[in-house]
C-alpha cells in the first residue's frame, strides 16, 4: 500500500528529482532530503526553480514526441 502511494507522489511531482539525480549521479531520495533541506534554509525560494525545470522537463518531453511523429 505504501509503495503504491509513493509511486503515485512519485509520478505527480513530475520526475524532477529523479531526473536530477540522474543527471548527477546520485539517488533521487538524496536529491528530494536535499530539496526539502534548502526548501526550509532558503525559506522555499527553490521551489521555483522546482517548478521552472519541471516546466522544461514537460515541454522537452513534448517537443521530443512531435518531433519522433514527423520522422515516422
């Protein structure tokens, strides 16, 4: 049952600590304590920088399906 929800929080906040963490090569559980530590030391100024790479990472990935469905 838990699993089932964290796959779900998981899937709606838009993969973006996962996708950082890829990108750097850490575990994604490390990069989501280290948001939520700076979230609270910046007073949450970093949750606009959350929400502008999960705007990028949504039109990317918008812009990859439109651009497969051309060459097909």
């Amino acid at each position: 049952m838990m699993n089932h929800v964290k796959n779900i929080l998981e899937r709606s906040a838009f993969g973006v600590c996962n996708y950082l963490g890829e990108k750097m090569g850490i575990a994604s559980a490390r990069v989501r304590v280290y948001f939520i530590y700076i979230s609270f030391v910046a007073l949450g100024s970093p949750i606009i920088f959350y929400l502008f790479v999960a705007f990028w990472l949504n039109i990317k990935q918008y812009v990859k399906r439109k651009r497969n469905a051309i060459w097909q």
